[in-house]
C-alpha cells in the first residue's frame, strides 16, 4: 500500500514543478511592468515611488492568489496593468486641485472596490456576453490610446532639462532609450527570454555604469528601499474621512468604466492562455475572482489590474498550467518581504523604458490600414474619434462616443440593407390549389392582380419606411398584396404601426393586405388581431392573418377569380359533371361512358379521411364536388398542406402507374363527391379489347403528369436564381 502512496505523492510533485517553473517565469516578467505602472500611478499624486512599488506588489500577489485559487483560466497571470493604471492616473488629475493625496488614496481604493462588485455583478449575471456588444474598433482604439498615453507620461519623467552643459540630465533618458532597445533585440535574437526582464537588467546596468562618473546620483532616480506593510497603518488610514464628502458619483462612474475595461483586458488575456493551454476558461468564475480580488486590493490600498497577456504567455510556454499563478505570488510576496533593498538600486528611467515598450506594443497600428479599403474606413473615422477622446476627454467619454458611432453606423447599414427578398406573383408562385383548365387561364391572365413579397431581416423604426414606399408604389391595380414574414427576425412598434397604416391606405385604393407567419419569435402569440389592437385605437383591425403561404396564396387567387366571374359561382368547390374532369379531356364520349360505368362514386363529409398514409392503392381518385386535402402529418394534429385537388381534377397518377403504398393521406373538405376508378377495371376493359380507351387513359395521364413537371423544374430553376 506504502508503494503506490508514494508513487501518487511523485506524480503530484512532479506536476507541480511545470508550474513552479512557469510561475517563475510569469512573475519574474510581470515584476518590471508592476512596479513601473505603479510608481507611475503613485508619484502622479505626491507619493514616494517606493510606496507605489509596494503597493503594485501587494496589487500582484491578491491578484494572482484570487485569480489562480479559482483555477477559472488555466495559466493566466494577472497583475496591475496599463489600461488600469492609466484610467485611474486621468481620475488623479480630476482630483489633485481639490483633494490631498490621503484622500486620493482612499478614493482610489474605493474605485477599485466597487469595481470589484461591478465585476462580480456582471460575472453572476453572465455579463461576459455582453462585452461582446463593443465593437472590436472602440476596444482596438481604446487601447491604442491608453498606449499613447502611457508613453506620453513616461516622456515627461525622462525628458532632459534645457540645459546642455550638465551631461548627466541626459541620463535618465540613455537609461530609457537601452531598455527599450534591448527589449526589442532580445525578442528576436533570444526569444524564448524573458525580453521585459532583459531590458530592465540592461538598464540597470547602464545605470550603475553611468553613476560611476557621478560623485552624488540623484536620489530621485530611483525607486528608493521598498517600505514594510504595516496593517495597522492600511487600517488607519480611513481615520478622520467622511463618506459624504467623497466624491460618489466620480466614484461610481469611474468604477463601471473601469469594470468594462478589466472585463475585457481579463476576458482577451483569458481567450490568449486558452490558445496556449488548449483549455476553455470560465468567464463567470474568473469575473467573480478577478472582483473578489479588486475589493481587496481596493481596501488595503494596492494597485488593481487584470490579466497580462505578455506575462501569461511567459507563463504558458514556460510549462505553467493550474497553479502556476499561485507559485507566482508566492515569489513576489517573497520578494516584497525579503528583496527591500532592491528599490535603492533600480532606476525609474528603466521602468520608464519598460512602460513606453508596453504603451508601444499596446499601439494597433493596423488602425491607418483601415483607411484604404472602403469597407473598414468607417471603423477607422470610429477608431480615430476614440483614439482622440481618450486622450482629450477620458475613457468612459471614448466609450460611449464609440459605441454612439458605432450604433449610427449600424443603423446606417441597416437602412440600406433590403428588406425585400423576392416578389412573385401567382403565376410564379402558383397555390397548392389544382385548378381547372379555365380558372388556370384566368389566374394566368390576371397573375399581376395578387402580388406576394418576402421581407427580410429587422422591420424597425430606421427601416419602416423603406417597405411603405415599396407597399405604396405597387398597390394601383393590384387586388391582393400578401406580406410573407418568415424571414423577418424582430419587428418594433413602429413596423407595427406601419403594417396597420399599409392595410388602411391599401384598403382605401380597394387593395387588400394579407400577412403570412406572423410567428411568435415576432412576440405574436395566437391571438395576433389583439396585438395590432394594443397599439391601434384599441379595437381589433380587420386584417386577414394566415400561419401558411399555401392557404394565402389560394385566398388570392379566390378573389381574382371572384373579381372575373362577377354574379356567377366563383368557388372552386362548386360541382362539375363527371364528363369535365381533367381525365377525360381529349377522350371520346364512348370512352367517358366506358369510364363512368366502372367508376366507383363515394360521398364524404367534413374531414373524412379518403386514402390514410401508407395504405396500398392502384386507383385513380376523380373530384366533381367538394375539396380534397393532400397533407403530410408531423404530428397528431399539425401536418403541412401538399395539395388541393376541387372539381375537376383527380389524383392518385403516380400509385395507379406503379401500385404501392400512399406518401400522405388525403382528407375530405366539406361535402365531397370522388370517384374511384381502379386499375383492375382498366385492365379487364383493355383484355377485351378495348385497347384504346387504355391509351386514351394513359395519354391523358402522361399529358397531366408533363404539366406538372415542367411547372416543378421551373419552380426548382426559381428557387436556385434567389
């Protein structure tokens, strides 16, 4: 038992050294950037650059412990970052005229606190999903600027005096300049390397080089001895501060851009270790640490942050997974109790370099290629507007100046976009109706009298307008005009009201509107007429409203056959002799007898089933009353409509050539009379030398069945040309 205990104990540490390894290397090339992004925010408000440091440390190491205990992002190193850093060194210089530095202190940490409970908020409400809805050109831009800006305070702490006769005020400025450079070369020549850490080693080098030739440094250029944490002073520290007389709604506004800006610098460095580790993070449970972490470090005075790609990166390809970012904290709490005295020899110009590094890479330059294609040049004009706003103004303002933009923008499509799909008429888009010859003539000469359009995509308030004028232009001469919403993805209650002013002017010009699948993804439910009625003068409108193309289509061609026939019987179910049916035409009155004699006449009420699904026929089926149903069921009740054979017409070709099963059953509408001819019969007839009443039959089969086919290829034709 002793054996395979110790064998389990070997395999654990042995899974653990990866991650030791990799969180080495995560903290040794997060260090440079959170101390430099610290002191930054620190020394912006009077504080001693040790002070930040320590603080970036503590920032890092609750951080890393949240991040890398939840476990919700394998392998990602989280620590203070630029875009928190520089968001919050813009609320400093809100507040420096009005406020001490104590007091932005505490403000600061009270940012970083709500930020927290933003970000648990958005993280137990599934709010990573909606960080989608930015625009990638607001969040490339907004980095870009946060880029330009660290740069541009990292310019002014480097920058020589006027003077050229002292030398030495150029030193800060070498200092920035190698580390940069050596950052740069180190990536190419030495890339598995932790570049950031290179540069911040040469600069310290170049540093201590240019000192030698310097009787008395001055004490400003470096960090200073890194101060102890005193929990008693975090503690203390809110002695003597009244709450109403902090700035809340600064606060508060402050926070939620912070939040969306954590949130996606968290959720991208996230997706970049989930590429190294071929894992899939967990966006609600890192949320929730990464705010559980920020209200800590809100409270005890710290820097806050997020995820750091470079580092995560360093981390990943260094072998660390699971809980490499608990080895990291543990090396930078190390280092914060037991390296104290490393601040006295690392120079602020070297972590000066270090931030321009990160502000450059941080730059999108991809931005300016925006410009030569047509298609990406509005999103650089958004990008550019961002860029600027951030700058001038501050990022919540950019933010909200992007997304404005980018709202217009959409619009802007949308308005262009067609909302038409198709337009048929019903000699294009003939019923399922089988009519007959004379009726077909009649649609055929009055197909343009009934009108069916297809709309698309979003009928909204922007895009209203663009199917009334279609609607309005084509309603002179038309009978019928069928709206089909299939397609149609939302409407708002401005389409709505557009839909009941189409039906009331159309109705004037004696148009009729007809709608087709006004489906419940709509928000219609069943009773649609009552819908209308909400936003109406709340009576239900007289419009007509069908759940199928099918029966819209049949009620069309309804009234341009009652608009032609005039005083006499218009309906297609109305009776016809025996002799008029399709089948007989081209036969002599011999054969129509002959016919007649072995035809079987049967009467059906409402809803009789005439032929059930799958039952065995050879027979032909004659109508000369009533309606039959051709229909395909998906389910005890609902079935979808095939067919409809009135007066005139039979059915049962394709069974009666080759015998077998039926494909569908066929229902009776109303009162209908059929007459059933089997092909048994036929047969006798034929062997008793009645060949050409065989041949007559078979022609006027074969003649139906062509008609259909080349109706069906020419429908299939239309169908592929959409």
């Amino acid at each position: 038992m002793s054996e395979p205990a110790s064998n389990k104990f070997k395999t654990r540490i042995n899974s653990l050294i990866p991650d030791f390894l990799g969180g080495f290397t995560g903290a040794v090339a997060v260090l440079p950037q959170t101390i430099g992004l610290s002191v930054l925010l620190f020394t912006s408000f009077g504080m001693d650059a040790s002070v930040g440091a320590m603080a970036g440390l503590l920032g890092a190491v609750i951080l890393l412990f949240s991040s890398g205990i939840a476990g919700a992002t394998i392998g990602m190193i989280s620590a203070p970052n630029g875009p928190v850093t520089i968001l919050l060194t813009g609320l400093v210089v809100k507040l420096l005229p009005d406020y001490s530095s104590g007091e932005i202190l505490i403000i600061i940490g009270a940012v970083l606190f709500f930020t927290g409970v933003f970000e648990i908020l958005f993280g137990l409400l599934k709010g990573g999903d909606l960080i989608k809805l930015i625009p990638y050109p607001v969040v490339a831009s907004m980095i870009t600027a946060i880029g330009i800006l660290m740069i541009k305070s990292q310019i002014k702490q480097i920058a020589p005096t006027v003077s050229l006769e002292d030398w030495t005020t150029f030193i800060p400025a070498a200092v920035a300049v190698i580390t940069i450079v050596v950052i740069f070369v180190s990536q190419k020549l030495f890339p598995k390397l932790p570049s950031i850490l290179m540069g911040l080693l040469s600069g310290v080098i170049v540093y201590l080089l240019f000192t030698l030739f310097i009787s008395n440094p001055n004490p400003d250029w470096v960090i200073g001895r890194l101060p102890s944490l005193d929990f008693g002073q975090i503690l203390h520290r809110f002695d003597g501060v009244h709450p109403a007389s902090l700035p809340w709604e600064l606060i508060l506004t402050s926070a939620l851009a912070l939040t969306v800006l954590v949130m996606i610098d968290c959720l991208l460095t996230a997706l970049v270790a989930d590429t190294q580790t071929s894992m899939r993070h967990d966006a609600r449970k890192e949320l929730i640490a990464q705010g559980t972490a920020q209200m800590i470090i809100g409270f005890v005075g710290g820097v806050g942050g997020g995820g750091t790609k470079g580092s995560t990166l360093a981390n990943t390809m260094a072998g660390g997974r699971r809980w490499s970012p608990v080895f990291a904290a543990v090396i930078i709490l190390f280092l914060a109790f037991f390296g104290k005295g490393a601040g006295a020899f690392l120079p602020l110009s070297a972590l000066s370099g270090v931030i321009i590094y990160i502000g450059l890479k941080m730059i999108n330059w991809n931005i300016l290629l925006w410009f030569k294609d047509k298609y990406t040049r509005i999103d650089a004009v958004n990008a550019i507007l961002v860029i600027v706003a951030t700058i001038f103004l501050d990022v919540t303002k950019a933010v909200a100046l992007g997304m404005f933009f980018a709202v217009l923008t959409f619009l802007q499509k949308e308005i262009k976009r067609s909302l038409i799909r198709r337009q048929t008429n019903i000699t294009e888009y003939p019923s399922l109706q089988k009519r007959s010859k004379g009726q077909r003539l009649i649609l055929d000469g009055n197909c343009e009298k009934a009108l069916m359009i297809e709309l698309q995509g979003d009928l909204f308030f922007a895009t209203a307008d663009q199917i009334y004028r279609s609607v309005i232009s084509q309603i002179d001469g038309r009978l019928v005009i069928i709206l089909h919403f299939r397609r149609v993805l939302s409407i708002d209650m401005s389409g709505m009201v557009l839909l009941l002013q189409l039906v009331e002017i159309a109705g004037k010009s004696g148009t009729e509107i007809v709608f087709i699948h006004l489906h419940k993804r709509l928000g219609f439910g069943k009773k649609i007429k009552k819908a209308f009625a909400l936003i109406g003068n709340n009576h239900e409108p007289s419009i007509k409203v069908f759940h199928s193309t099918a029966r819209a289509l049949e009620y069309a061609e309804d009234i341009i056959l009652k608009s032609e026939y005039k005083d006499k019987d218009y309906r297609v179910a109305s009776p016809r002799d025996f002799d008029e049916n399709d089948l007989c035409e081209g036969m002599g009155d011999v054969d129509i007898a002959l016919l007649k004699k072995i035809a079987i006449k049967k009467e059906y009420s409402n809803r009789d089933v005439i032929i059930p699904k799958g039952e065995k026929s050879s027979s032909l089926y004659l109508v000369t009353c009533g309606m039959v149903e051709q229909r395909i069921y998906n389910g005890k009740v609902t079935y979808k409509i095939l067919a409809k054979y009135s007066p005139r017409t039979y059915f049962g070709k394709l069974t009666f050539l080759n015998p077998g099963p039926i494909s569908a059953t066929f229902v009776a509408l109303g009162k209908t009379t059929v007459y059933k001819i089997r092909r048994i019969d036929i047969e006798d007839i034929s062997e008793k030398g009645g060949e050409r009443f065989l041949t007559d039959i078979l022609f006027s089969i074969g003649r139906n069945l062509s008609k259909e086919s080349v109706r069906l290829i020419s429908e299939i034709q239309r169908l592929e040309a959409l």
